[in-house]
C-alpha cells in the first residue's frame, strides 16, 4: 500500500538523544515489511523532513506512511508536521501521505509506566509522579493525566501528573506539597530520551529531600515498539484516530514481517 514509511523524530542537542532515537526506529524497522524505510527530524539534526521525503521521491517513492514519534498530539503533530507535508505536496503534486497518530494513551504506554514504577518501587505509603514536558494544547495535558488515572486504578495507588513548561500544576509545585503527604514518591519522568529536560528532572529530585526517588524514563522500551506498530496499522486498515483510545483495535491486523510473526 505505501512505497516508504518515514519515522519523524523531534531531534535533540545531545548526540545521545539523537542516537537512542535511531537505535528504537531501525528496531521497528527490522518488523516491517516494507523495503523503503528512513529517519527524519523536526528540529536540531539532520536530515529534515524534506530532505528525507524528496530523497526517497527521487527513488520513485510516491505513497507514504509518515510515522511522527510523538508521545501526544500537539504542535508539531496538528502544525508543523502537516506543512511540511504540504510544501512537499505542491513541489511533487503526484505524492500522497497518510500520518499516524502518536503513541498518545494507548495500554502499553500505560503497562510501560506501571513497568517503570514497579522497577524501583519498594516502600508503602508512596505515591507516584508522572512529570511531562507540558504544552500549550490541553491533549498532551489530559493525556498524561489520563495515563496518570490508568496507572493509579492497576496499581492501587496515588498518581500525580506534573509538568516541566507549561500546564499545571509545575513539577516543582508538585514537589512541594507531596511530602507532606507521603512518605516516599517516586517520580517518573514521562519523556522519550536523554536530554536537558531529563537532567534537570534528575537534579532536582537529587537536591530534594529523601522522599523522592527517581524512576527511569521511557526510553524506547519494547512496549513503546509495539504501540508504534500499532498505530502503523491503523493508519494502513484506515483507523487511525485521535483521542483516547479504548475501547483498544483488534489484533488481527498484522504489519509485522512474516518471519517475525510469533515474536
């Protein structure tokens, strides 16, 4: 159905970052049937979205997939992405895109974070907090607060959402009255790689008092991996939505390679 498949990334300063992303996409590469398959980023590092789309054209691709690594729908899935589809449209008018919705509030990002939080956690009277970057659309806001709700009903146990940039309340203002509450909260950073905001996560809670300990981040996990194929799916059966996600897609829908079926 698709000639090529793009895997869009933010992009990042640290080269780590950067490295991290494209050991997870080759990955998923290794899953999909599809010959054609490359990398592109919206900011920081190269190649662009444009180059990576006009260099498979030039292939003779003409039919995409265009796969934004996102945790939510925001800016850059509504705006950014779009328009660079588009001035790509009106140069090759005979070229057509069909976008995935990002990994958004699908099951496995929730199993991810209760996998996280269960990987360190080990006291009673604990809570939990989920830290995200934040935005100025209210989807990522109540997508993380509603991951949050998710986690706390499988785990039995507070969950908290906080964020670094915009939305409330501020992880600092999270860590401010929550010790007063509990005796120990773990912090689970809901971001995808290494990075700044990473770190100033890390600092923080390492200058906090003793009640917060740190959980490690997403960081491209098995569980993100099967989220992303399945959102491939639904772009290719013609499913692709935005919003929640329940009730969840059959799994009949298979676009996997062959020889990794069982897997």
């Amino acid at each position: 159905m698709f000639d090529a498949v793009v895997y869009i990334g933010h992009g990042s300063r640290r080269e780590e970052g950067n490295t991290q992303f494209k050991r997870f996409i080759e990955s998923v590469m290794a899953d999909i049937d599809n010959p054609n398959q490359e990398i592109a980023f919206l900011e920081l590092t190269k190649p662009t979205i444009s180059e990576t789309l006009e260099k498979l054209i030039a292939q003779g691709a003409k039919r995409f997939l265009i796969v934004p690594v996102l945790l939510f729908s925001a800016l850059h899935h509504k705006l950014d992405i779009p328009e660079e589809l588009g001035f790509i449209q009106r140069r090759y008018p005979f070229v057509s895109f069909k976008m995935t919705e990002p990994f958004g509030t699908h099951p496995y990002m929730v199993d991810l974070v209760i996998k996280r939080i269960k990987a360190e956690k080990n006291e009673q009277n604990t809570a939990i907090l989920l830290v995200g970057r934040g935005s100025s659309h209210l989807g990522p806001i109540q997508g993380l607060q509603q991951i949050g709700r998710k986690v706390e009903h499988k785990l039995g146990i507070p969950v908290y959402a906080a964020f670094l940039k915009l939305g409330k309340p501020s992880m600092e203002e999270a860590m401010a009255f929550l010790p007063y509450r509990y005796k120990k909260v773990y912090v689970m950073p809901y971001l995808l790689f290494t990075g700044l905001l990473l770190e100033k996560i890390k600092q923080t809670v390492f200058y906090s008092k003793d009640t917060f300990d740190i959980c490690q981040n997403l960081e491209f996990d098995e569980l993100m991996k099967k989220t992303l194929i399945k959102r491939m799916e639904e772009a290719r059966d013609g499913e692709a939505v935005s919003g929640n996600d329940e009730p969840e897609r059959q799994e009949g829908s298979d676009y996997r390679r062959r020889k990794n079926s069982s897997a």
